[in-house]
C-alpha cells in the first residue's frame, strides 16, 4: 500500500482531487488531498508546503503528487516528508533560486497558450471563466459543482523566490496530457526537458484530469510506484 499525498493548482482545494481519491482507495491506496492556504494573501510557497506536510498527519515515504501551481510547492514537501516519489500533473516545474512570479514570462508561458489556441481556432478572450479552456472534457455535472464553489487564488505564492538549491533527490515523474488547452503538451515537453532533463509521459485528457479522467490518473500513479510500502 502507498500513500498518495495530493497537491491541488490554483484555487488550493482538497476537492479537486475527490474523484481521484475513491480511485485510489478503491485499489487498496491510501489517498491524501490537501486544502492550500490559497486565500491568504500573506501566505507564500513556503507556507503552502507547511501545509502539505501538515495533511500528510506524520506519515513519511509517501507519493506527493503536484497538480499545475501544485508543482511549486509539492517539492518543497519532498525533505520533511520523506518522500518516495513525486509526480507532477500538468505542473509549473520552477527552478532554484527562480523568481516565482517571472515563472510565466520565463517558461514562454503566454506565447504557447497563444499558439494552442490558434492552431485549434480558439479565442481565449471569449471565455473569460475558462470554461472551455480548463474543462473542456470535464463532465458536465463535475463542471457545474466546480463552479459553485468557492474560488480564491491570493498571489502571495508568487513572492519571492523558489527557495531550494537544488532539485529534491527523489524519483521524479511528469505527466502531460495531450488534450491540455491551458499548458499545452508541447510546452511541457519543453518545459520538463530544459528543467528536469525528463521526457514526460503523455496520456489523454485536459489540463484537469483529475476531474475529467480520475480512474485513468489512478492507474497512472499506482504504476509510479514500486509496490514499497510507507510509513
């Protein structure tokens, strides 16, 4: 049995990753989702891994999993947690010493949006709630509760820098989904090569797996691991 400790983006909500859990759960895993302090605007990187570490409850050689803005803070949790592995899921992937809110400029980020929505004959200004962008093959009920909730992103996160000074020494994996509007297959390819020197793996879906594919997304991070138990 491993534990899976999830990482949620933007919003920081524990229930992105609901979906994912039962299907974890229900391959004999124990499945940890986090809630981020993502409405305090005071609260940076660093707070947003004490929070991880606090949700894991004192467990260690667990599977952090990071989910786009996810991939800046899971990292950090790597040392305290112990971790056997990380994933990261359609992650921003920074680098050390990086200037977190230079990420998007740095990466190329506005350009390759740009040029995915182009090419698919999208135009991004015509869907200012990024529904067609973030949940365009997320079901339509699993839509609508998404967008009764709650949704609070401070840019606290973005202050400062990325404070490690070198990646953390554990087993890394990255996945990208071909089907991503927002971080487009191809800018991750290039993304994790010239960070991570990795090659990600690719399988179906949008930038919201999770919701969209959760028993595909399980599957996926069970096969990460190597069948050794945590603590």
């Amino acid at each position: 049995m491993s534990t899976f400790v999830l990482v949620p983006g933007a919003g920081g909500s524990a229930w992105y990753w609901h979906r994912v859990v039962a299907e974890l759960e229900g391959r004999g895993h124990r499945a940890v989702a986090v809630d981020l302090p993502s409405g305090d605007p005071d609260a940076g990187v660093a707070d947003y891994a004490t929070a991880i570490v606090a949700a894991a409850g004192g467990r260690t050689g667990v599977v952090l999993v990071g989910s786009s803005l996810g991939g800046l803070s899971a990292p950090l949790a790597c040392g305290p947690l112990d971790a056997a592995g990380l994933v990261l899921v359609n992650a921003m992937i920074p680098l050390p010493g990086e200037p977190l809110g230079s990420w998007w400029d740095t990466t190329g980020f506005e350009a390759a949006i740009s040029a995915a929505a182009e090419r698919d004959g999208r135009d991004l200004e015509a869907d200012p709630d990024q529904r067609e962008t973030m949940f365009h093959d997320v079901p339509p009920d699993v839509t609508e509760a998404a967008f009764a909730r709650p949704f609070e992103q401070e840019d606290g996160i973005f202050a400062g820098t990325w404070p490690l000074d070198a990646w953390p020494d554990v087993p890394t994996r990255v996945l990208a989904t071909r089907d991503d509007r927002f971080f487009p297959v191809d800018f991750q390819r290039r993304v994790a090569r010239e960070r991570l020197g990795i090659d990600p793996d690719v399988l179906p879906g949008g930038h919201l797996v999770a919701l969209s594919r959760p028993a595909e997304l399980a599957d996926y991070l069970v096969s990460t691991t190597d069948g050794a138990s945590d603590v």
